[in-house]
C-alpha cells in the first residue's frame, strides 16, 4: 500500500509547493515562489521515475500529476507574471494590462488535457511542456534581482510582458514534437539530440547561471526543429 502511493506523494509534494507559491507570489515574494518552482520540478521528476522504478503506474497518479502541475506550473507561472505586470504598469488606470497574464493559465489546462489524451506523445512532447514553461517565468524575477538594470529594464516592460505572455501560451499547445528527455537506451545513436540538449544546458548553467534558462528553452525548441527535420528525411528516404 505504501509503495504504491510513494509517487502520489511526491506528487503532493509538487502540489503543496504550488500552493504556498501562489500564496506568496500574492504578497509578491516572488523568489520564494519561484524558489518553490524548483523545487516543485525535483518532485515532478521524481514521481513519474518512481512510478516507472516500482512499477505502480495509474490512471489515479496521471490524473494527480496533472492537477498538481496546473497549480504549480499553469497558475503559479501566471500569478508571477500578473505581479510583473502590474511593476511594469505606472498608474492604476492601466492595471486591465496585467489580467491578460492568467492566458497562460488557461492554455496550461488545454495544454495538460491535450497530454492525458494524446497517445502521440509517449516518446516526444506536442507543445511545450509546463514544467519547462514555468522554469521560465520562474526565472525572471531571478533575473532581474540578480543582473543589472538593462535586464530589469528589458522584462519589467509591459508589451515585452505582454509578448511573451502570448508567445509561450502558443507554444504549450502548437502541433510540434518536442524532445522528451525518454531513453529507451543510453546510446548515442538515436539520443544525439537529448544528448546534446544535456550537454549544451549544463554547459550553459555552468557560464551563464540563471540567464542560461531562457538560451535553454530556446536551443530546445531549435533543436525539436531539427530532431523533426531529420525524422522526416529519414521518413522520406525510407520509402
């Protein structure tokens, strides 16, 4: 009984820090919500592995996983976002500006249906995955509290805001494969694009700290392109 709910747990764990990240991103301590963020993804990681581990996979633990990540990486995401917004806002008559942050939310819900449904996406993500949507809007407050004054310039920006906030909600629910860090093996052949995607990320983490995350996500959205490219030459060469 305990070993069949080991990953439910961790998945509990995932939605607590979800909770207590919505609650202090209203009282704007946006680190700290952003702090819960990663940790919130180290249990997210860890319940499907055991799941997989101990081989207690259920209907009952996807659908938790997936209520838990609308918390944390669907309406966290959006709350920071609101509270970037209104920084970026200077009076109160243009505060309407900010309420167009929780589309994030709403397309992170399409996002997460689409996943329980889709037989597509056993071996590759369609859309960006929350998670990795929420590490970067995690981010920016830490980018701007830790960088200098052109960095807090360039994200508190309503219209920069308010791009990226359309931006990324396409791109949770676009028709594209994704790279899933899914191994079936560990060799190179056939893993050339998760390798690489590992290898540039903990290059870049090591150089760049936590302005790497933002070049992350976008060298993993190129590197999809390409993966994709090269699928379908194959496919095509194999007719």
């Amino acid at each position: 009984m305990i070993r069949r709910n080991l990953p439910n747990a961790l998945t509990c764990g995932n939605l607590l820090c979800g909770c207590i990240g919505v609650v202090e991103a209203f009282h704007n301590n946006l680190l700290l919500s952003c702090a819960l963020i990663g940790i919130a993804l180290i249990f997210d990681f860890f319940d499907g592995f055991l799941a997989r581990i101990l081989k207690v996979s259920s209907a009952i633990g996807k659908d938790l996983d997936s209520l838990a990540d609308m918390v944390t990486f669907g309406l966290l995401p959006s709350i920071i976002l609101y509270q970037l917004l209104m920084q970026s806002i200077p009076d109160l008559l243009g505060i309407w500006k900010a309420y167009p942050a929780f589309i994030m939310a709403i397309f992170s819900a399409i996002r997460l249906a689409k996943f329980n449904n889709d037989p597509r996406q056993s071996d590759s993500f369609i859309g960006v995955p929350t998670p990795a949507n929420a590490m970067l809007i995690g981010s920016l407050p830490l980018i701007v509290h830790t960088q200098d004054v052109f960095w807090k310039d360039l994200i508190i920006n309503t219209n920069n805001l308010l791009i990226l906030t359309v931006v990324m909600s396409y791109l949770l629910v676009m028709e594209m494969p994704l790279i899933a860090l899914k191994f079936k093996h560990f060799q190179w052949k056939g893993n050339e694009a998760r390798f690489i995607l590992i290898i540039l990320t903990m290059v870049l983490l090591i150089t760049l700290k936590i302005l790497a995350v933002p070049a992350i996500l976008i060298i993993y959205i190129l590197l999809s392109v390409v993966e994709n490219l090269r699928k379908k030459k194959e496919s095509i060469g194999n007719q």
